[in-house]
C-alpha cells in the first residue's frame, strides 16, 4: 500500500541555524569560548593594521573529521566604503532587533551606496588542502528585503580565476520568486543567518590560493539604495583524514529516538543541548527502568532552548554519550527541504535557476518544508547530494557514530514530480556511499516498501522504521534480520501491548513514542 511515510514530528522540531562562537575574546592567549568547550583553539597571529585577530580553531571530534572555523583576516574594498571595526565580525552579539553599531560592520551607507568588496579568509596551517571536503559560509546579518536589494556572495575559485555564486542574504526563499517566505517580506527587522556551502564541480582546495592559502569571499550589492550590517562572518572549512571504522550497532540494542527538545530541556540538559542522554524508561517486560545504548537526535541544538539566532550543535550530547559508552545518530533530512534549516536558500537558488525543477510539493501536509525531485536531468540529484554532503560532514565532525537520511521514499509519494522507481533507489544507494565515506553507518528510513529489494539491503547498515507493526510491514525487513542488522522500531498509535511481544519475539528494538518524538514518554518494549 502507498501512503506518506511521513515523518509526523517533523512539525515540531528543529528550528536552527549555524552556531557561532559565543563571547570570543582575547585575554593574553586564552580564548574564552563560553558554549562551546568542544573548540580547541591554536595560536592567532595580527594580520596588520586593518586586520583582525585571525583565530585557527578545530573540533575535538573522531579520527577522520575535522572542523576548522576561520574568522575574516581583512577587508578590500572595490566600490562603495564601510564603517565599523573588522574584529566585530569575530564576536556574533548581535541578535533580534538589536542595533549596538559598535558590534558590526556597516557595508554601503543607509543613504544608498553602491558595494563591491570581499573579505580575506587564511586556511590555518595546519589544514592539508588536498583533505577538504567542504566549505561553508555562515553569517549574521541585518539586511534590507530582497526587492530592496540582493546583497549576494560569491567565493572565489583560485583555478579558474572567477567568483562562483554562493547566494543572498536572504533566509528563507526570499519574498519573491517560485517559493516566498513570509519572514523575509520585511527590511531590516532582525537579525538573520545566512549560511552557503561551495559547491562547485572542482575540488573544495580550488577556492584555496596555493601560495597564500587565502578564501576569497565576495559581498556585493547591486543597488544604490540600500546597505548590510554584518554582525558575525565565519568560514567552517571541514577536512577528512580519510581514516576510520564504522560502527553498526547489533541487533540487540535498546534505543531512543529524541527530534525535539523544550527550553525545559534545555535548563534540565544543559551541557548535552537538551537530548537526555540518560534517560530510563520501564521496560514492557516490567522490572527496572532500562537506560538506551544509542540515541538518534540532530545535529542542532533545538531552538525552543537557544532561540532562533543562538543555535549550537549537539556535540556535548554526543560526548556524554561516548563518555558513558553509548552511541549516537545524527538526524538529516535529505530527500526533502525545509525553510527553517540554515541552508535552506541555496535550494531555493538552484529551483529558481532551472524553472521549479528541484522543489516540489508540501511534505505531508507540512507547509515549511517541501519534497525533493530526485531526477539528474538538470542536475538536481546531483545538487541534493553536495548539500547532503556538506551536512555529512559536520555531523562527522561532531562524533556521530551514524547519520539518519529521511525522507527516501518520494518516488510513491505526492512529490509533484514523476520518480521512477530505479531513481529513488539509486539515490537511496547513493547517501549510503556518502555517510560510508565519513566513517558512518547508515539505517534505511521511511523506504519500507523498498526494503525487500537485495540491492537496498546490501547497501544501508540497519533499519529505522516508524509504524512497521500498526501498517502490518515488519515483515519486509526479514532478510535483514537473516542478514543480521538491526532493525529499530517506533510506534507512536498502537499500546505496548499490541506490539511489543511481536517485536522482541522477532529480536526488533521496539519502543513507544508520542509524535513530537520528546524526551519522554519513552517505552522500550525489552
């Protein structure tokens, strides 16, 4: 039978953008990183005296993944002029409707002022160029609405001596175009986060300078009525030693599934972003309560606890995990898209580009976050699975033992587009090569009806499913079983009892959730 998998607590969760480095300053040679403890930071040096103090900083994370965060070392000016101190860009302090002009760069003038500039970035020392594996920007930015002006980025590529389009500042689609946000119909009404990913056909070392290791990013307006306040700019350069196992959890492995969190959470959780990393729930077999070995969660703190422009990752949540033993799965939707996510713009760019090609209907209902047209005839697959990529990587970067793909079966769902069967399983196949390639394992999910196809099996690691027993299909994951994978099972409708005994006498780590997928209720049935 064909229906929407959906994914129902998809409503609830998520509202995030990329972190930034809370309350850096300097004192001496220690820097203070407030939040994020995870940072290990390596010696700054001056840039001279238009620069800022240029900090090299690299995630404490597995093997094989690293994050570098880079702060702007200058600023030239092409057209137009600036006002304000470069080493406020270092410092994100700026949030809501506040406007301290001692904490950001004013690019143009609110007369109306022309602007091409760029700012120069250093890849650290200690980066190898050949081991990048994707760059991304990330800004907070106070800006005027897109019919006012674009204000768009670029970065520059070394090898074909261009800029390459990264986006605008807008957040959410913009307020014109095939797919508006309301939230950008407004001019300079709060703070926002822009956040792209280079994703040129070229390796990620050619937007590199081989001599000088400078990134080049290009900010540019192309009206003469407006102007851009910048708070806080960072390139997030991720690199792979290309080393690493990977982990597949056995059958027997009781866990839980954790997509949203409250600002309760936050104040219960504090230092693993809101994801109860010890919960214990009594067991449908009665006796004590029983405590998950694995956790599947974000990769972003939940806004309802940092608010919507203070958002962190969950690395704490994944360190305490490994700290008591556990593991933990990162969560990415990949074969939809949804408004609130910090990369949200570029998809829009790209189906804007070709016409409404990429785009597609409403995801169950959900009128934020829209499916995905898996066909390569104008590149879209190919698009889907750099940006797929690119959030792999931070989720690598983080620790993650696994990641969870959602979102894989459009081919029989009302996506607005015509996806062959062979289409979506290739690209199903194809995220697999990706999160192996990061040293993850990686669950079938929301595919239920492609999972007795041998080629699916083969490829995906374990099973995550939502509802297998109340739509009678438990019984498509048994040559998983025989192949020995785990299969991890959600039920939000049916009682303990109705489905409990039939997974534990089938060895399926079943549990009862409700659908905004909380911390709690959470009922493992063994």
């Amino acid at each position: 039978m064909k229906r929407q998998r959906c994914h129902i607590a998809k409503a609830f969760f998520l509202r995030f953008v990329l972190p930034q480095l809370p309350g850096l300053r300097v004192a001496g040679c220690v820097i203070d990183l407030g939040k994020r403890p995870e940072l290990l930071l390596i010696p700054f040096m001056f840039l001279g005296p238009t620069s800022l103090l240029q900090v090299e900083a690299q995630t404490l994370s597995g093997p094989s993944y690293s994050e570098w965060r880079i702060s702007p070392g200058s600023i030239a000016i092409q057209q137009g002029s600036y006002s304000g101190s470069l080493t406020a860009l270092a410092t994100k302090d700026q949030t809501g409707t506040q406007n301290n002009s001692a904490n950001y760069v004013q690019f143009g003038t609110p007369s109306g002022q022309q602007f091409t500039g760029s700012l120069s970035f250093t890849a650290p020392s200690g980066i190898t160029l050949s081991q990048i594996t994707s760059i991304q920007l990330v800004a907070n930015v106070l800006a005027p609405q897109d019919t006012v002006d674009s204000w768009d980025y670029g970065i520059y590529n070394w090898k074909n001596a261009a800029y390459e389009h990264l986006g605008n500042q807008n957040h959410c689609g913009g307020s014109t175009g095939l797919h508006t946000c309301r939230d950008d119909s407004g001019s300079f009404l709060d703070w926002r986060w822009n956040q792209y990913n280079a994703n040129g056909d070229g390796t990620k070392s050619d937007y590199v300078n081989p001599t000088t290791r400078e990134i080049r990013i290009q900010l540019a307006s192309s009206n003469a009525s407006s102007y851009e306040d910048m708070d806080w700019i960072s390139l997030a350069v991720y690199t792979s030693s290309g080393s690493g196992t990977i982990f597949n959890p056995p059958t027997n492995f009781r866990w839980q599934y954790q997509l949203s969190a409250s600002a309760a959470d936050g104040t219960s959780y504090p230092s693993t972003q809101g994801i109860n990393t010890v919960v214990c729930g009594l067991p449908f077999t009665g006796g004590s309560c029983v405590e998950p070995m694995i956790i599947d969660f974000d990769f972003y703190e939940d806004a309802s606890i940092t608010g919507s422009n203070n958002f962190l990752y969950t690395t704490g949540a994944v360190n305490s995990l490994h700290a008591l033993g556990k593991k933990a799965i990162g969560y990415v939707d990949a074969g939809d898209t949804e408004q609130v996510r910090p990369d949200y713009q570029q998809y829009v760019d790209f189906d804007n580009a070709c016409n409404g090609c990429l785009i597609g209907n409403p995801f169950s209902g959900f009128r934020n976050e829209y499916m995905l047209n898996l066909n390569n005839d104008k590149g879209q697959a190919d698009f889907i699975r750099k940006m797929v990529a690119a959030r792999t990587d931070r989720v690598a970067a983080n620790g993650f033992d696994a990641v969870e793909y959602d979102v894989l079966a459009n081919y029989e769902n009302k996506s607005g587009f015509t996806i062959p069967y062979a289409t979506q399983a290739s690209f199903n196949i194809s995220l697999t090569t990706i999160a192996h390639n990061h040293f993850l394992s990686v669950p079938l999910k929301s595919d239920v009806d492609q999972a007795t196809d041998s080629t699916i099996e083969s490829a995906f690691d374990f099973v995550i499913d939502e509802q297998c027993n109340q739509y009678s299909q438990c019984g498509n994951y048994s040559s998983w079983q025989a192949a020995g994978k785990s299969i991890f099972n959600v039920e939000y409708k049916l009682s303990t009892g109705k489905f409990c005994p039939q997974d534990n006498a089938t060895n399926f780590n079943g549990i009862l959730k409700n659908y905004s997928l909380d911390v709690t209720p959470y009922t493992p049935c063994r």
